[in-house]
C-alpha cells in the first residue's frame, strides 16, 4: 500500500499520528521541515501526503519552515501527487486575511479587519474604527499578539514603545470587537453601535484590558488546537484505512 508521509516541525503533534499509524500497521515517513533543500529537478516518491504544518511553527525557532512546506506543496502537487492539506490549506493556515476574505466569500461574517505594516500604518488602521478595538497578528497561533485597545492613543503608545511585539510576517490586523460591528462606512447607526459596544462605565487602561484578553485568548486557541488535532487524526487514519 502507498506510504504516508506525513509534513510538520512539532514532534508533539505527531505522537498521536505515529501511534495510529503502528496501531494499524501503516506504513509512514516523517517530513521534518523546519529547514532542508529541495531538489525540483527530482521527481517526489510515491505515497500519500498529510501537511500538519503551523502558523506558530517560528514560535518554536522554525521561522522558515511554511516557506519551505509551500514550496515542497507546490513541487508535491504539480507532479500530481495526493496532499491532505494542500497549498491552500496552508495559505488559510498562516494568514488571517486569508481566512476572512474565505469566509467572506462564503456569506460568514467577520469583524471589519484593517491589515497594516509598519507601526504608522498601524494607528493609521485602527483610526477607521470605532474603540474599543482588537490587534492581531496575522501568521500567530497561540493567540500571539491578541491585544484589546480603549483608545487610538492607547495603540499609539505601544507601537513606538519597547513592548510592541510585530507579527512574523509583518503584518498587523486591527478590527473590530464583534462581527456585528463590520459597518460598511462610520455612519452606521449609532444604536446599533452603542448595543454592541461593551460598557463603559468602569474604564480600564489599555495595557490592563490587554492582559485578561490575551489570556484568553490563549487559552481558547490551545483548546482549540486540540480540538483541531484530534479532527486531523480522525480524518488521516480514515483516508489510511480507504488505501489499504
């Protein structure tokens, strides 16, 4: 039977994999690319291939190890091999701008997202929304880079302080607080704003409002993960067992 290789740089991830795969007595090979080469000239071995590749893959010190997976996809894919999780796949997996304009394009809303570079760029962003308002990064994970703003000065101070924490590819996402605030123009109803905007009557500094959301924040993007995880495993031991 093909073999199943399977493409990551977390070893974590894969325990329950491998278990799975001597479980049934698969036959499997590991792609660790957190840096190698990559021969176009060469033709990719035969097999199945399963990309578990991470957006917070440099959090771990594989800064390039996306870069290397997208063009070891590419190669994979254009000699016709079968990858689980293809190049798409990752381009979702490793920017938030593309998740939203695909779930955009599926009729699911998501906040009003502003992406920027540079810290300038940034509060330039976050002045076309209403406060409070949220910054993400856009290749994370783990909720890096999640932080809760009250005001544009508040942004402005951490983005030319020595706490400001720029995202791995350089691009910063401010959007609003919920989906139900994604006005096409700031003349949206003011009732409509004031219903959906959280209560201000005990303010709280920014720095302080950043913390417990980043927290959060974190938390759920690890259940998250697992929850992600356990899906991927389900599915790769129910297309091993369809190529028996």
């Amino acid at each position: 039977m093909p073999k199943i290789h399977v493409i990551h740089e977390n070893d974590a991830w894969v325990e329950p994999l491998r278990a799975a795969f001597d479980e049934r007595a698969l036959p499997y090979e590991e792609w660790f690319l957190s840096e190698g080469t990559l021969d176009l000239a060469k033709a990719p071995p035969q097999g199945v291939f399963y990309n578990r590749m991470s957006a917070s893959s440099h959090t771990r010190g594989h800064r390039y190890a996306p870069e290397l997976t997208a063009a070891t996809l590419a190669w994979l894919e254009s000699h016709g091999r079968r990858v689980i999780n293809n190049g798409r796949a990752l381009q979702l997996e490793i920017s938030k701008v593309a998740q939203y304009e695909a779930l955009r394009a599926h009729g699911i809303r998501t906040p009003r997202t502003v992406a920027a570079v540079g810290a300038r760029a940034i509060v330039a962003a976050a002045r076309t929304l209403p406060s409070p308002f949220i910054t993400k990064h856009n290749r994370a994970g783990k909720g890096l880079g999640v932080r809760l703003f009250q005001s544009v000065d508040a942004l402005q101070s951490y983005v030319t302080g020595p706490a400001f924490e720029e995202s791995v590819d350089g691009i910063t996402s401010c959007r609003n607080t919920s989906a139900r605030r994604n006005p096409s123009s700031r003349a949206s109803s003011s009732s409509a704003d004031s219903s959906s905007m959280p209560s201000r009557s005990t303010p709280r500094s920014a720095s302080s409002s950043a913390r417990p959301t980043c927290a959060r924040s974190t938390i759920a993007s690890a259940r998250s993960e697992r929850r992600l995880c356990r899906r991927r495993l389900a599915f790769a031991s129910w297309k091993a067992s369809r190529i028996r």
